[in-house]
C-alpha cells in the first residue's frame, strides 16, 4: 500500500480571467458544492472535504524530492478513505463541458432578453401616449357633458312649483290604514303556531293552513304596496318642499365636477402638482356610471316640470290602493273563516266515528276475552278423555303371550287417542289465535283512543284558539284610514 508521489506543479494563478465583475450576476444561483453533489456515487461519502483533518492510520511511507543532496521523508496518509473520494479525470471533463454549455445557453439568453426588452421599451411607450391621449378626449367630453346639464338644470330651477296639503291628508290616512293591518296579520301568525301545537295526523297541510298561508302572504302584500306607495308619497312631500334645494344641491355638486374636471384635464406630464399616489387604483370610491348620473339630473328636472301632475296621480293612486287592500283582506278573512268552520266540522265529524268505532273495539274486546275462556276450558275438558284412553293402551299391554291381541278395542283406543290429541292442537292454535286478535283489538283500542285526543286537540286550537282569536278583525273604514 505504499508509492512514491511527485510534487504536483503549482497551479498558476492567471489560468483564468477573472470575472469579479459579474459575480453579483451568478450570486445564488449555482451552490459551491453542486458538481460534488451531482458527481458522487452511492460508495462515496459525505464527508469528502473533512478527510484531510483526519489522522491517518495506515502508516507512511518515504518520499525523494528531485533536486535535493538528501532525501527527506514525508508523511503521507494512506487512509483508504482518501484514497476511494477522488475525482476521477472523466468527472473533471464532463464538470468542464457542463460549464462550457451552460455559459453558451445563458449568452444566448442574455441577447435575447435584451433584444425583447428593447420592443417591450418602444411598445409601453405607445400604449402610455395612446392611452393618455384617449383620458384626455374623455376628460374634454365630459367637461362639456357637465355644462350642458349645468345649463338645464339652471333653466328648470326657475320654474319650481309645490303642491303639499292634500297629499300630507292622504299621506296620514295610508300610515293609519298600514297600522290597522299589524292587528289581522299577527292573528294569522298566532294561529299558524296554535296550529303548530297539533299532534301526529292531525298536523295535516289542510285547507285552513293553505288559506292562513294565503291571508298572511295577501296581509304582507297589501303592507308591501302600502309602504311602496307611503315611501312615494313621502319622497312626492319632500320633493314639493325641497326640489329647489335638490337642484341648486346638483347644480352645486355639477360646479365641483366641473372645476375637477377641468383641472385634470388641463394636467400634462410637465405640470407642477403631479405625484404618486399609491394605491389609489385599488380604491372604487365611485357610487354611480354614465347612464345612472345623467338619469340622476334627467329624473330631477322631470321631477320639476311635473310635479303637479305627479302629486294629484299619486293620490289617486293610494286612494285606489286603500279601497282594493280593504276589499282584498275582507275576502281572505271570509274564506278563511269558511275553511275553519268546515275544518272543525270535519273534524267534530271524525272524533264521533271514532268513538263509535272505539266503543265496538271495546265490546269485541269482551266478546274474545270470553272466548278465549271458552277455549281454555273445552282444552281443560279433553285432558280426562285423554288420560282415560291412554291409561287402558296402556293397561292392555299386560294382556299374557297371544292375549295381546290387535283387536277391534286395540285400533279404536290408538284412533281414540290420536284424535284426542289433533283435538287439543286445533283448540291450542285456536286460542293462540284468539289470544292474537285479543293483543290487535287492544292495540287498536290504544290507537283509537289516542286519534280520539289527537282530534279532541285539533277542535281545541281550531274552535277556541284561533276562531276566538278572530273575532276582532278591523273595520272597513279603519282599514282605509278613517277613524
């Protein structure tokens, strides 16, 4: 295991360029121990660049250095370990053109990252001036859409004209009508949850709950017209009283737009003023588009040029309202009231027929417990006629040598025991039956007499709950406002 080795010749420290200036360039892209990585086998170990701080264990060797009088020995470490861990030339060489094609891929890289950068340059540049272009036309045409509502908006402001005392009349008499209808609504609710309260199936979707369901659906849409209707007759008040004020409010709000407006479109990109503003792309602070902010002013000036005519059809309209809710919630409550009478009828009907069927349950129930006794004691009455024709086969089997004969008494007493046997089998099976019916006819008992509650609690909720909640339904001229 020992060898004479040559000084190896200094490395010259000029074998490459140095490329310190684009250092910065390859920083953390490629790790110093990549080739050892990619070129280690599987029998090579981890710790390659740890060996030369190992002591050697395998002994040393002498070592004539050429130019020297006198031979000097070196210690040189034979580890086995050091010598399994080096390179072998074919890794230096593929390390090498590993290198070279890389340097080439990332040249190529480069110029065509610089040619596409110089047409990403020239482009953006276009798209800026275009797109600049383009917010500056919109700027000017929306300066000249606020003047020209600037203008007619001044021009209606003068001619404002308010109409109030008979719509406040009406106003009042819709919010009295919209509280008188809480009254029937929060009975048809208490009667849906009474009706709640029934119990197994009688908690039926009868025609009484389709027709609450049907009243409370027309209550709430008879409130919904109502509030519709009372929110336009407060915003038709509050319109007589304030449309000057709403349009010198819009004529003042259209003068800031302008002076904003206007500024930025006078900006260019050498105006003083300008900064940066991050973020304020991100922020929507806008409440409206084009077609609802001209609506906006167009509902405004309509408002104004007819007014008058608004206010008298208004009143019409909640007059017509008033008498179609009353007439509509009359009905329902007759239909209603109808649908009840009928429920309870039906089910008064239903409780009688089950207590007459309960009342036959319970006499048949009598009628099979006395026939099961019967049963029992016809049973009881075979065991002696049994035991009789069993006691004399068996006495007979004593009968000396050819006495005991098959004879005519032989064959009738085997005959007389078989069929008192088959006897007591049919009336056994005829008393497991009869026991059986027994455990129906009382599981129906349970039953009727459980359905007789049941319908006994449907008439309670009906008849006295809900009928007796119904008894104070408004009148027609409160439900139209006069009281």
């Amino acid at each position: 295991m020992t060898a004479a080795y040559t000084r190896p010749r200094a490395t010259s420290a000029n074998f490459l360029p140095v490329i310190s200036t684009m250092a910065s360039s390859y920083r953390g892209h490629y790790p110093l121990n990549v080739f050892r990585q990619s070129l280690m086998m599987p029998w090579r170990p981890s710790t390659y660049y740890k060996v030369a701080c190992i002591a050697p264990t395998m002994g040393s060797f002498s070592m004539t250095v050429p130019g020297r009088t006198e031979a000097k020995s070196a210690q040189i470490p034979l580890n086995r370990t050091t010598l399994f861990t080096r390179y072998t030339p074919q890794d230096w060489h593929e390390s090498n053109q590993t290198n070279y094609r890389e340097s080439e891929s990332f040249r190529h890289s480069a110029e065509r990252l610089r040619a596409d950068t110089a047409r990403l340059i020239q482009n953006k540049e276009n798209i800026t001036k275009k797109t600049q272009f383009e917010t500056n036309k919109n700027l000017g045409d929306r300066v000249n859409d606020i003047i020209f509502w600037k203008s007619e908006l001044a021009h209606e402001t003068e001619q404002m004209i308010g109409e109030v005392n008979s719509l406040i009349d009406v106003k009042k008499r819709l919010e009295r009508a919209l509280t008188e209808t809480e009254g029937p609504l929060q009975v048809a609710q208490e009667c849906l949850y009474h009706r709640e309260k029934r119990i197994g199936i009688d908690l039926v979707h009868d025609d009484v709950e389709k027709q609450l369901l049907k009243e409370v659906e027309c209550i709430k849409s008879c409130q919904e017209r109502m509030r519709r209707h009372l929110n336009r007759a407060t915003a038709q008040h509050i319109s007589n009283r304030g449309i000057q004020h709403e349009l010198e409010q819009d004529i003042s709000d259209k003068n800031a737009a302008y002076r904003i407006d206007g500024k930025c479109h006078q900006l260019r990109n050498t105006s003083d003023g300008i900064s940066y503003y991050r973020g304020v792309d991100r922020v929507d602070a806008t409440i409206s588009v084009p077609e609802s902010w001209a609506k906006y002013t167009d509902n405004n000036i309509l408002r104004s040029q007819s007014e008058r005519a608004a206010s008298a059809k208004l009143r019409d309209d909640i007059e017509n309202l008033l008498n179609s809710v009353s007439s509509e919630m009359w009905n329902q409550f007759n239909t209603l009231n109808v649908s009840f009478t009928n429920r309870i009828s039906e089910t008064a009907d239903a409780k009688n027929k089950l207590q007459t069927h309960l009342a036959k349950t319970l006499q048949e129930i009598f009628q099979t417990e006395l026939t099961i006794e019967s049963i029992k004691r016809a049973i009881k009455d075979k065991e002696a006629p049994l035991k009789v024709a069993q006691t004399r086969l068996e006495e007979r089997t004593r009968r000396p040598n050819v006495e005991l004969c098959r004879d005519t008494v032989q064959i009738h007493l085997v005959n007389e025991v078989h069929e008192l046997d088959n006897t007591i089998k049919t009336l056994q099976q005829r008393l497991k039956d009869a026991e059986d019916t027994l455990q129906m006819l009382v599981h129906t008992k349970s039953t009727l007499e459980y359905d007789l509650s049941v319908k006994a609690n449907s008439v309670f909720i009906d008849q006295e709950k809900c009928m007796g909640m119904r008894k104070g339904f408004p009148s027609t001229p409160r439900l139209v406002g006069y009281t």
